[in-house]
C-alpha cells in the first residue's frame, strides 16, 4: 500500500499547531488537488480531490471518518473512496519541542479493483511531493497565525 511520512518543525507552540491541525476545516483544503469538502457531523465529511495518475486526470471522492483525537498529540482519519474503488488512511500528529512543534503528517492510500496495481505503482511515488506540498503549507499557515 503506498504512504508516505513527512516531519517539519513548526515555530510555533503546540497550543497554537493543535488548535489549527485539530479542525479539518483549517487543513483539508491545503491537499493537493482538493477541490471541495462537505461535513456531515464532527467526525465525518466527504471530500473531492482531483488527482492526475499516469495519464488519467479525475475527480475522486472519499468518505472520510476522524477515528481518533487525541488532544494535543493526534487527529487519525480512514479514507474510502465513494466514486472509486480506493482507501487509506492518515493522521496529523504533533510534538512539543521546547517553544517550537514537531509536525508529522503520514497519508496510506490504496487503490483497489483489476487497475488496482498499475495504479498504486504510479500513486506510490506521486505520495510525496503531495506531503511536502501540504506540510509545508500547513506549516507556513500556522507560523503566520502564531505571528499575527
């Protein structure tokens, strides 16, 4: 199953990272592709995200559930796709680091079906540039939070 880990450090408080990462609706946005999002309840919404593999450029959408919250320390979230055959998982996890925060973002999607395969081989490297590209976008939103 494709995944992908990345950490960055945040200047920035674990008070004032959790209160932004703890919120889908601060950081849901900043994934590549993102096209919309709709909350059902607190733990649940679906999402729209267009992602381009191989030669294929689609829409996808995915149920999304937030399985756990641990309070500054984690928010965990399962994936199923609704207009295709895919899952996965991720979680945004953030550690105290004296004034500064440790953030780690970790994202597993897996394709499912006859393409299943061919699919993960193109997904798999394509995985981390997306979680360089929203880390750092998180990152610099909560720094300009914690600045103003």
């Amino acid at each position: 199953m494709p995944d992908v880990t990345h950490v960055a450090t945040v200047n920035a408080p674990i008070d004032v990272t959790w209160n932004f990462c703890k919120d889908m609706n601060n950081w849901v946005h900043y994934l590549k592709g993102y096209v919309k999002h709709e909350e059902q309840s607190d733990t649940d919404s679906t999402w729209w995200i267009k992602g381009d593999v191989g030669i294929m450029a689609k829409t996808v959408s995915f149920s999304v559930h937030i399985d756990e919250w641990i309070d500054e320390d984690q928010v965990s979230f399962s994936m199923k796709g609704i207009s295709e055959n895919m899952s996965g998982k991720g979680y945004l996890k953030v550690e105290a680091e004296g004034d500064k925060t440790r953030l780690t973002f970790y994202l597993e999607v897996k394709a499912g079906g006859l393409i299943g395969p061919m699919v993960n081989a193109v997904l798999g490297p394509a995985l981390k540039p997306i979680a360089d590209d929203f880390s750092d976008k998180l990152v610099a939103r909560i720094e300009e939070i914690h600045a103003s």
